[in-house]
C-alpha cells in the first residue's frame, strides 16, 4: 500500500524549495519505507540548495526513523526498527534499488540517498542501519554523515592517545571532528574559528584551546602551545580559495594535514580536490559505515 509523504523539494536554482505531498510506493525487494524522526542540516546541504543541481531533488543525506514496511529481501532491518539513515552504501557487490517518485509537475525522478528531509522516505536497505530505541533520536540524527565522516578523518589520521590536534573551522563537521579526537584519546585540541559563538560550542565538546581564525595571531599562538606542531591538523573551513587555508606551517614533520569536508555538489568537490592537489593536504579516507557506526554509538 503507497506511503503518502510531505517532504521538501528543491524546485529550483538559488534555493527555491515547496512543501509537495508524494505518494511512495510499496518497497522493492531490498527498500525499506521509513517514518523520519529527525534530519540532519549539514553545510554540504546548504552548497545543495544554493547551487545547480538536477531537479527537482529531495534534501536530506542524514537522519533517524522508524520502519514502517519493507521488502521481500531486507536482512538489515524489520518493521518497527529504529534506525539510521546515511548516504554511505554498505553493500558494493549489488546494484541500488532507487525508488522512483512522481513530483507535483508529473516528474518522474530516482530519489537519490538519502532525501530525509520530510515526514516519510523509501529506500534501499544499503543506507539503513538499525540503532538502539533509546538513543536521542534528535541527537543521532547527525550521526549517518556529519558525524560519521568526522570520525573518518579522525581514523585516517590515526589520532591516539596524548596526540595534539588544530581544526579550522567550527560548524558541524568541525565540532563533530573536535569530539572524535577527544574521544580518540587527543589531550591537546585547538579549535580556530571566526565566530566566538562557535568558539564556546568548541569548548564545549572538548577543545582545550580556542583561537580566532580573524586574528593574525593564532599561527603564532599554535606555535607557542605546540612549538614542534601539532600531529593532526584537520581543516573543516568551508571557502575553497586556496588563499584562505591554514596551509602545514602548523604541523610537525611527518605530521598530517587533512581538509575535511562533504561538499555536496561536483562543482564543490572538484575546488575541493583542487586544493588537495596543491596544498599538499590529503583527504580522509570514505566512511564505511557498517564498521563506524558501531565505535561512534560507544563513544555517546
């Protein structure tokens, strides 16, 4: 029996977005049609709305639900499950089932992973993973890619205990990049921004030093707190002018230079690889969330 659905349609460019009623049909062999909790708003998202995109697209890579059907083949989760949703597939060796959606001007489009942004979703079982009732439903909403590929670069990086650790840039990859160093045994973490606002959000989840990204001074003051340098630098700041980025003045020898980031359109992340390619940064490497979820859930 089809779903009926409220969700947020990007209709146009420059951010034009309606409120459209949809009717989700049954589930195939391998999707799942959720009721959505919660739906995370990440920066990559914004980049989405903001720039060209095929539409019209439902927004939404990250959030929790509970399941309301599935189909004949799903092993990952049963009706009534509590689960996360996360545009990172599990399952490389099976072609995605998209479901096909019909928009209020007779469009017929694939949802691509994850469109959570509205009151009900379908979707391929490879961006499910079924997480405990009790757990914040709002809060874990972030879990499926802000926070999930924070963690990533915190992996890749190899930050263990009594590491030193500088991240630029304080929105929601940065922050969630703050708390997994900490939780990764970091005993020194920095945390530059421009707003003082996020400054205190920083400190709050375990940065041990705050600095302002505006300020001239905080080369010079990462350098007197850590005069060899830092072992971790992770650069979460969403401009892509290579002018604008903290470069590897900051870390030791032999120490990682990362930039961190989603960046949501092609455009964003052919200026992102850009970067990579002449800054001499590295990028983390993809979240395998099967294998991440899990240690991220031990560390709430």
């Amino acid at each position: 029996m089809p779903t009926t659905a409220r969700v947020v349609v990007l209709e146009g460019d420059f951010g034009v977005c309606a409120i459209q009623e949809l009717e989700l049909p049954d589930p195939r062999p391998h999707q799942a049609v959720l009721e959505i909790y919660a739906a995370g708003i990440e920066h990559g998202q914004i980049h989405q709305i903001e720039e060209s995109q095929t539409l019209p697209l439902i927004p939404g890579r990250e959030g929790t639900a509970r399941v309301l059907a599935v189909g004949s083949e799903v092993t990952r989760c049963k009706v009534d499950d509590v689960v996360l949703i996360t545009p990172w597939g599990t399952d490389a060796s099976r072609e995605v089932e998209l479901p096909v959606v019909e928009f209020d001007d007779g469009t017929e489009t694939e949802v691509s992973p994850a469109g959570a942004w509205g009151t009900n979703l379908i979707l391929d079982e490879q961006f499910i993973l079924p997480i405990p009732n009790l757990l914040d439903k709002e809060g874990a909403a972030i879990l499926g890619n802000t926070a999930l590929f924070a963690f990533s670069a915190v992996r890749t990086a190899g930050v263990g205990e009594g590491d030193s650790v500088a991240v630029f840039g304080c929105a929601g990859v940065g922050l969630s990049t703050i708390a997994a160093a900490v939780a990764a045994g970091a005993t020194t973490v920095i945390a530059v921004a421009r707003e003082d606002e996020r400054l205190e959000v920083a400190r709050s989840v375990g940065a041990t030093e705050t600095l302002s990204l505006s300020s001239t001074a905080a080369m010079e003051r990462i350098a007197e707190l850590v005069p060899l340098g830092v072992d971790h630098l992770f650069d979460c700041v969403y401009e892509f002018e290579t002018s604008s980025r903290p470069g590897q003045e900051t870390v030791r020898d032999a120490g990682t230079a990362m930039a961190v980031g989603s960046p949501g359109t092609e455009e964003r992340q052919e200026q992102l690889d850009a970067i990579v390619a002449s800054s001499g940064y590295v990028l983390p490497d993809p979240p395998i969330a099967e294998r991440d979820i899990p240690i991220l859930l031990q560390w709430l």
